[in-house]
C-alpha cells in the first residue's frame, strides 16, 4: 500500500514537472513574457524587444530564448540612428548546476548565433 502512494506521488510530481516544463517553453508564455517586457521596460531607453519563444536546457541548465531581435527606436540612449536592429537565431543562458540550489544564479555562458546587425550610420 505505500509502495503504491509512493508511486502515484512520485508520478504526480513528475507530471506536474513536465506540465510546467511544457508552459514555459509554449507560446502563450512567451505572449505574457513579451507582455511584460514591453510594460517593464522603461520607454526612455528606446528599445523595441521581440522573441519568438523560450526553451529550457536540462543539462546543463539554460535557457534559450528563439528568435530574439531588437529595434532601436528615435531618442534611444546608444545615440544611433532609428531601425537599427538586432537580429539572432537564439541567445543561450547556461548556468551551474550547483548554483541553482544556492538560491542565487551568475551566467556562466551567454552564446550568441547568428547575429545580424543592420545598423544605419548616415546622420
């Protein structure tokens, strides 16, 4: 008999994992993160941020954002020109395994593919 609610509890927590594994990489999360970037951001920075969705490594812990791209727009603080852009394939996050049980989380790898910069210097 407890062998038997080991297993239905063991097999609950997994679900429930793999249900919130499911949501955070769908693309209705990636509409209410985009949501609350956009009201979080402040908008005297000048930034137009856009992703696709997200993805989460295992091993070793990430996250990947897809399709990531920013929009500079007129009056942004880098001083360049509006509709420069910033366009990538995905942007990795990795970080230590170890840490994550610490409570707090240092990136231990940001890699970049597939960057393309359309930037306008004509003033």
């Amino acid at each position: 008999m407890r062998i038997r609610a080991l297993q239905v509890f063991v097999g609950s927590v997994f679900m429930l994992a793999a249900a919130a594994l499911l949501f955070v990489q769908s693309s209705l999360f990636a509409g209410i993160l985009k949501e609350a970037i956009s009201r979080y951001l402040p908008r005297s920075l000048g930034l137009q941020v856009d992703f696709k969705d997200l993805q989460v490594l295992l091993l070793p812990p990430g996250i990947v954002v897809n399709k990531p791209s920013v929009t500079l727009e007129e009056g942004n603080k880098l001083n360049l020109q509006a509709g420069t852009t910033l366009h990538l394939e995905k942007i990795e996050l990795t970080f230590q395994f170890f840490q994550l049980m610490t409570g707090s989380i240092n990136v231990n790898a940001l890699n970049l593919y597939g960057a393309d910069v359309t930037l306008d210097l004509d003033r």
